[in-house]
C-alpha cells in the first residue's frame, strides 16, 4: 500500500496532464442543473433547472443553454444565447481568455497539498474498478482570518477516493466542520452547513468526466436564513469532432 501523500502526489500531476486534458476535449455531452431555495423546515421555495448540451468549440467546451425549467428557450432567449455563443467563439478565435466549463472540474493546486494531512484508509471498489480511499482534514484546523479561501479550507474535511491504476480522482465528499463568514452578495454572511459530493467516471478511452455533484449549504444573511441544494447530472457522453471557431465579422 503507498502512501497517502505519494497518492494524492500523483492524483495532482495526473490532474495537469495535458493529455488527460486532450482526451476529455473530445467529448460532447448532456448536463442538467438544479438548484433549490430551501426554506427553514425545509420547503423548497424555488427551484431552477436548466438543460444544457455541451460541444467543444476549437478544443474549448461550451455550454449550449437548451431548456429551463423542461421548457424550450423563449425566443428572446435563444437570441441572447445565440449572441452569447457568437461572442464566446470570437474570443477564442483570438485566443482571449474565456470563461471555461472545466470549472466544473475540482481545480487541484500544489498549495492544497501543504494545507492538509492525509491518511491512508485503505482500499473500496467504485464501478468495479480498485481505488484508494484517503482521509483529509486541515493542518491548521479552524482558521477564521485571512483570505476567504484559507478560511474555508481551515474548516473542512473529508475523504477522497484515487483511481489505484490511473491515479484520477473518482469521487470526493467533503464537509465543513465550523461556522465560516463571507461575503455574500455584497453583505457579511454565515456559513454553518457545508457538505459537497463530486463523483466522477471513466469514460471512453481513459476520459475522465463529473458525472454528478450534490452541495448544500445552509447560513444566515444579516437577518434572514438561506438554504440551497444544488445538483449537477451529466451524461450522453459522445466522442464528436471540434467545431471551429471564426471571429466575428463587421
């Protein structure tokens, strides 16, 4: 059995492959979107979900808005989502910075590795493949200064679950573990239930894709209580080819 730490080493560097990257670029596939606004007995007084159907534009993913709320776009809608798409691909096609939709994708940095102790809890089967299932949980326990994002991490654990014959992260849960202010909408707010689930799968050729995440979170703005649940679902993963992106024309 390795090591924690030479595990989650590994699942780091696997996490900046360019090829792993180049394989999953080659996809196309469906997410569905839902979030909740809960209320204090746990009613849920407004949900939204939103299809979308995701296509790679010149080796970047775009998300494609399909359906809101199982409805077709309204009209005004498709135009502003056809406008939207018109000027994702102009500045791709000039190489500028674009909003990515790997965001969904959990972004591992080589400063999370010196803010966490591991531990080595042994080994599970997920989709009939072996991985390694590792414990963490802050070197600095309960940090309430800083950057928000210290923060944060100073007041997580959790567990994380390591493909053992690729090395890529196949599931994640993580929960917080003490009240966390932050800034919410231009206002100071609490934060006192945090709990994230990522799962990912293997897909084709070695790509590796989220294939659901859960999150709820449950604090208090000033005076009043928030509650949300959020899921994400994707699926109909299809090897396509990239489409090409042109800029705009005056």
């Amino acid at each position: 059995m390795p090591s924690a730490d030479e595990v989650v080493r590994k699942m780091f560097e696997r996490s900046r492959s360019a090829e792993a990257k180049a394989q999953r670029d080659q996809y196309g596939y469906s997410r569905r979107s839902v979030v909740e606004e809960l209320g204090d007995k746990g009613q849920v007084r407004e949900r939204k979900e939103k299809l979308y159907q995701v296509v790679p534009i010149a080796g970047v993913p775009y998300p494609r808005l399909m359906k809101v709320n199982g409805e077709e776009l309204a009209d005004r809608q498709r135009k502003q989502e056809a406008e939207k798409e018109k000027q994702f691909r102009d500045r791709v096609a000039k190489n500028q910075k674009v909003k990515l939709e790997e965001h969904r994708e959990l972004k591992l940095h080589d400063d999370l590795l010196g803010k966490f102790t591991f531990t080595m809890l042994g080994r599970e089967k997920l989709d009939g493949r072996s991985a390694f299932v590792i414990g963490f949980a802050p070197k600095s326990p309960g940090a309430s200064g800083g950057k928000i994002e210290d923060r944060i991490l100073g007041n997580v654990e959790g567990k994380v679950w390591v493909d053992e014959a690729e090395f890529e992260l196949a599931r994640l849960d993580l929960h917080l573990t003490g009240k966390v202010s932050i800034g919410w909408g231009g206002i100071v707010a609490s934060v006192q239930t945090f709990k994230f689930a990522l799962t990912r799968t293997r897909v084709g050729e070695a790509a590796w894709f989220p294939t659901e995440f859960q999150a709820e979170v449950e604090g208090r703005r000033l005076i009043s209580s928030m509650r949300f649940k959020i899921r994400e679902l994707t699926s109909d993963y299809k090897l396509v080819t990239a489409e090409k992106a042109q800029p705009a024309r005056n």
